[in-house]
C-alpha cells in the first residue's frame, strides 16, 4: 500500500468513526433526555453506517493477514534459497512502507543468498574449463545435472545437456549397472565400458554422488575437443524440503506437491489396469527432478493394440515388471506428505483405488489439485484446457508425451506456472485452491458422470 492510499484508507476509517459516533450519541440521547425524539430514518442509517464500517474493517483485517501470509512464503522461499513468490513482488509497490519495506528485505535477502549459492558452482565450472577428460555427472534416473566439453563432444551435444536423460545416448542397462557397483565399493571409481546407442564403447571411470545420489562419470581424453564448454546445474540433485503434510491453510508457494500420471490398458478406471506411472516431486513452484518415479508395471493382462498405439508399451516391455502390487510402495512413498496434482487426476487416482480395492486393501484418498479444472476456473471463456492446450498458451516445451513420465514433467511444468496466476486472482492457499476447482462446472460435471470426481473417490 503505497503513502497516499494508507492517507486515503485512514481518512475514511475517521470519518466513519465520527459518523458512527455521531449517531451513536443521538441514538443514546433519549436515554438521557427522554423528550427528545430520534427519528426512525437517523436510528437506521445508524445501523447502516455501522455494518458498512464492519465490512471495511473486516475486509483491512483480511487483507493484512493476507499480506502476512505472504511475508511468511518469502521467508521460507528465502530460507530455502528461493526467490520469493511473485505475488510478494506484485502486492506491494515501490512507493510501500511498513510490510511492504519487509517485502524488499526478503526479496533483497533471497537475491543475495541466491548469489552465495552460486559462487561456488562459478569456480567449479573454471576448473573444469580446464580439464581434458570429459567429465559427467548424473542423478539417480540419469538426467545429466553437469558436462564439460569434452563429454559433450563424445556423447554427442544435441543429447548431452543439463537436464536431459543420458539415456539418450547411452545404452541404459551397461551403465545403471556400473553405478550399482560404484555405489558398493566404499567411495572407490570403478573401471566401466559405457556402451553408446550406436553400439561404440568409451572407457570411463564411475564414482558414486554419495548423498546426493548419482554418480560422476570421467572419460579419459587425449582430444581438445570440446575444451574450456562447460554446463552444469548440479540442483538437479536437490530433493524436496520435509514439511508437514499440507493443510487448507497451506500457502500454494509453500505446497508440497507429488505430480502424477499414469499409462492404462483403456480409459475405464474400473476395468482397466496401470501399465507405467510417472511422478515428480514439487515444492512451491520448485520443480526436483532428483525426486522422480518412472515405473513399467505389469498389468496381468493383455495390453490392446489400440493402448499400445498410443502409449508406445506393449507385453514384452513389461514381462518381468513388478505388478501393482509390488509396486504400490514406491508410489505411496512418492505420494508421502504431499497433494497429489495431474491432468484429469480423478482418472488416474481412480485407477489406484480400483486397482487397490481388487488387490484387497485399503484405500485412502490423498488430497488433490487437478489442473484441468483449475485452468478452467481461471480461463472460462478458452476453448482448451487439455495438456497440449496449456503448455502452448504457458510457453512451455512438449517432449515425451504419452509417457507416464514425460506427461508427469509437463504437467509439472504447467502446474509451477499457474501457481502464480492463482495468486493474481486471489487464491493463495490449498483450501482456496480446491474450493476454486469447483467453478469449472463443465468439466467437473463430466468428472462426476464418469466417476472420477472427488466425491466418487471417497465412497
């Protein structure tokens, strides 16, 4: 709130004290002078005044809990070396005071930490500027979280980038399975054939990450190919901040979140069964690949041509996958503490249950967000709110749809993004968020025909 609009705010809370005194004192004056008269008309507008004072007051007290709300977010964004939530930035202007100069500070203090942060991943990238050998680093499921030149250039540089899988260059089974023995043998490299998609090998040495989970791969090098390039984002390694599970009163920039999505035999939840699921934790609008789910399940049944057309898995690929059953435990723990969000996530979550229920447990329905229906809220008159339809309106890059997993990441990515024009419009909690959910009456009256509204799942 800026200097003028507190002046204006203070002189109408004044006048409309002195208007509420005003009649006040004429209201209690027969009581004092019992042959005065107060017409009907004063007493009324009395009552009026009054109810408009507690509206404006009501509504001042709800905006500054609103405001320390987002204070809260910032310090903890700020705490976890985050930038604060754009609504911060958004809600007090340059001209604020008093909650809004905290405003700055936080934003002042998340900047700084941010740069601290950095520094040391500047000097490493000097070091390795240097070096001749090819360096790589990699998570647990094999996204590249840091290369330098020389790796680049064996392992080809339109694969071989910060954030995408190794795997797309590099025969998958061969490695996971030197990093299984790298990660036995007590912080000592181990010597491995890393075996390329062509069907070339490169001798290389892997080191297991350690807590960060990974591994460091060096190839040894006697090119200058690729000297002094280097790419890294070694927060890929990051894994989510332990929280409390959410509550309706927990802040989306705050919003521990699993995003999930699922590849079917067919579209009845009822029926049908799960063949691949892909998740990847979120906190706030932080994205942690580090903490990601991509499981091939075996459905204990005939997978149709028809589903294997669309999700590209057939029988073979999941001959010898865990069932769900076996599964279910690594999903639960994805799911641990967390809202669970996804693209028509009734679909999916309805699968679970099912597919649960026939395995004779017990099913317990997480609390959810689906984006469909918060787009829809947010956007009633578009025409589309399906994956595709998002992710071109938000700017964001489609790769590996129709996988449990690359679905999961877009969504993810869609899901980061509209947390932020959630909060424009005023919804700035769970509890608000869900309740928000609910204005897309189209699309949640189709949700409800087929089963897969909220409701439903808790039957």
């Amino acid at each position: 709130m800026t200097p003028r609009q507190q002046n204006r705010v203070t002189l109408a809370v004044a006048s409309l004290s002195a208007v509420v005194l005003v009649l006040a004192c004429l209201a209690l004056l027969p009581h004092f002078y019992p042959q005065a008269q107060v017409p009907a008309w004063v007493i009324g507008a009395m009552a009026v005044v009054a109810w408009l004072f507690l509206i404006i007051v009501h509504e001042a007290v709800r905006n500054h809990f609103a405001d320390l709300r987002l204070l809260r977010a910032g310090l903890e964004a700020a705490a976890f070396g985050q930038l604060p939530p754009q609504a911060l930035t958004q809600r007090f202007g340059e001209e604020s005071v008093g909650l809004g100069q905290m405003a700055r500070l936080i934003g002042q203090w998340s900047v700084e930490r941010q740069q601290q942060a950095n520094r040391p991943d500047q000097r490493l990238a000097a070091v390795l500027r240097a070096l001749h050998d090819g360096v790589v680093v990699v998570t647990e499921s094999g996204l590249i979280s840091l290369i330098n030149g020389p790796a680049k250039a064996m392992l080809g540089p339109h694969n071989a980038v910060v954030g995408r899988s190794i795997f797309a260059s590099v025969e998958r089974d061969s490695l996971l399975a030197a990093m299984q023995r790298a990660a036995r043998s007590g912080g000592k490299p181990v010597e491995a054939c890393l075996v390329m998609l062509d069907g070339s090998g490169h001798s290389v040495r892997v080191l297991d990450f350690g807590e960060h989970r990974g591994a460091v791969i060096t190839i040894p090098s006697v090119e200058l190919d690729g000297i002094g390039e280097v790419e890294l984002g070694l927060d890929l390694h990051d894994l989510p901040p332990s929280v409390p599970p959410p509550t309706d009163d927990t802040l989306l920039s705050q919003l521990p979140v699993v995003v999930l999505d699922t590849e079917t035999t067919g579209l009845d939840a009822a029926r049908d069964a799960i063949v691949s699921v892909g998740a990847v934790r979120c906190h706030g609008s932080r994205i942690y690949r580090a903490a990601m789910l991509d499981l091939l399940v075996n459905p204990g049944r005939r997978i149709p041509a028809r589903a294997t057309a669309i999700h590209g898995i057939d029988e073979s690929m999941v001959a010898g996958k865990p069932d769900l059953a076996a599964s279910l435990p690594e999903i639960a723990a994805i799911m641990d503490k967390a809202v669970v969000v996804g693209h028509q996530i009734g679909f999916d979550l309805a699968l679970l249950r099912h597919g649960t229920e026939r395995l004779g447990l017990d099913w317990t329905p997480p609390p959810r967000l689906d984006i469909l229906l918060l787009s829809a809220a947010l956007a009633p008159d578009e025409s589309g709110h399906e994956i595709d339809d998002q992710a071109a309106r938000m700017g964001v890059n489609i790769s590996g749809r129709h996988t449990a997993l690359g679905d999961a990441l877009v969504t993810a990515e869609l899901w980061v993004r509209l947390i932020p024009q959630l909060e424009r419009a005023g919804v700035l909690t769970l509890g608000q968020a869900r309740a928000f959910s609910r204005r897309a009456k189209g699309p949640l009256g189709r949700q409800k025909e087929m089963g897969w509204d909220e409701d439903s799942q808790m039957k």
